[in-house]
C-alpha cells in the first residue's frame, strides 16, 4: 500500500488556518480515502450544503482541492476509489462523497445512526444532509473485538485492506472514530488519522499552546468533552511513547506539511 497526504479544503478561520487532511491508499483492492473533505457539490451549493458554519470557518472553496480532482492530478481514474473510510459525518469530512456515488462508505454505526436521525439540537445543526441525498452505498461497522495500541473496540477493515483499522474513538460526535494504517515493516511508519479527536498538535507534542479560537470551538462542537479531554490524553500518551508512529489530525496544517515530508516512507507491506 502506499499513503497519499491531500489537503482537500483550506479553511481561513480567523486565527487559525486550517487544512481538510485526507489520506488518499493504494490497496490491493483498489483505491480509497480516509475522510473526503468538501466536494464540487459544495462548491456549486455552499449555502445548501454546508450551511451558516461556512461563515465561521470561511473555507476556500477551490475545485483544485477537491479529492476526486487530486486523484485525477495523481494519475489514477476516480472510479477505482471503491472504498470510502470516515471519521465522522461533519460537512468539512463527507462533502466529496458526492463525487464518488460509486463507493462504498464506511464508518461506526454509532455515527452513521447520529447523522442519520439527528437527535440533539447540536447534532441537527452539524450534520447536512443534503451531503448524502445521492444514496451512498453504507457499511456501517459496530464494535469490534480487537485492541489497537490500548484504544478498544477496534476493527480491522478486511474487506478494505487488513492493514486499515477503525477505532472508535467518540467525543468530538456519538460515532467519531480514528482510523490507523498499520505497518509490518520496522522502516516504515503506521499513522493514525485522529480525525477531530484533537485540532492542534499542541494538544499531543505539549509544545506551544492551542490558539483559543480552536480550543472555544472543539468544545462548542463536542458531543461530549469530558471524552474529548480523555481522549487528547490517551493520544498525547501515545505520541509520547511511540515516536515512529505518524499521528495526524484532519486539521493541523503543520500535521500535514510534516505527512507530506514522509511520503515515501509511508509504502506500506
């Protein structure tokens, strides 16, 4: 397998920059994304798609950062993405989906079920679904049996690849979930996508401090943040013990300048 870092929606948050950080796999079986970031959809229809928040995130918006049209720049024909892993159904993480009607989509059936019916008034205003109305073919998985790294629950994506494991990891919404690229070589990294279970590397180098723009965001938005707060501590531990692994969250512009640096060590198997 070999990992390709894409930013797939620069937002211009007032004081705090942000990337749309989407792992683009060549597997066995094909090609597929972790996360999408926004898609040509969203560009045509921003105020039916993304809604009121688009004002506070202020996203570029540009075609050239959707997926489907950096998988086109890197030579591979947009059909033979044939799997879609998510962590999370936020706007700024499912928006390509349209683009890939073909795909298969995988996520938590806790977070599948949270989009899906909406229950509280935060979960009403973050998820848009006008997003999937094109019917996406859903693989939502439940718990699995396995442990990664300490983080339980976890379930490797076989039908993917077996080197794709889903992890449950809630809190930033009922269904969030990381998803970890497993290495079985000593020379190349396993990287963890964190999704948004953290924004700022801050939060697991304990280097500099978060810009309070993000920190006043993560909680408004979190589902529940005393599991938000646990989990920036079981990652901060895991960052501290384990410095071969490549641990990114989807918004971390550094994050992702640093992924983008280890390209070539991310072939994994």
């Amino acid at each position: 397998m070999r990992v390709h870092h894409l930013n797939c929606g620069s937002m211009r948050m007032p004081g705090a920059p942000l990337v749309c950080h989407v792992l683009l796999l060549e597997t066995r079986n094909g090609l597929a994304l972790v996360d999408t970031g926004f898609g040509s959809a969203d560009i045509a229809d921003p105020a039916g798609r993304i809604g009121f928040y688009r004002h506070v995130t202020r996203p570029l918006l540009d075609p050239a950062e959707t997926a489907i049209e950096q998988v086109r720049q890197r030579g591979f024909d947009p059909a033979d993405v044939r799997d879609i892993v998510l962590t999370h159904f936020d706007s700024d993480h499912v928006g390509g989906l349209s683009d890939f009607p073909w795909a298969r989509i995988h996520t938590t059936a806790d977070e599948w079920a949270a989009a899906s019916n909406r229950w509280s008034s935060l979960e009403r205003a973050r998820y848009r679904p006008a997003q999937w109305t094109h019917g996406p073919k859903m693989v939502p998985h439940g718990a699995g049996g396995d442990v990664w790294r300490g983080f339980a629950s976890a379930k490797c994506l076989t039908e993917i690849d077996d080197a794709i494991v889903l992890i449950p990891l809630p809190g930033h919404t009922r269904g969030h979930a990381a998803v970890a690229i497993d290495a079985d070589h000593p020379r190349r990294r396993t990287i963890l996508h964190a999704g948004d279970a953290f924004y700022d590397r801050s939060i697991v180098a304990g280097i500099g401090r978060e810009p309070l723009v993000l920190t006043v965001q993560e909680w408004f938005v979190a589902h529940d943040w005393a599991r938000v707060r646990s989990n920036h501590e079981r990652l901060a531990e895991l960052h501290r013990t384990d410095p071969e692994l490549l641990l990114v969250s989807a918004h971390d512009p550094a994050l992702l300048t640093q992924a983008l640096g280890t390209e070539d060590r991310t072939r994994l198997r």
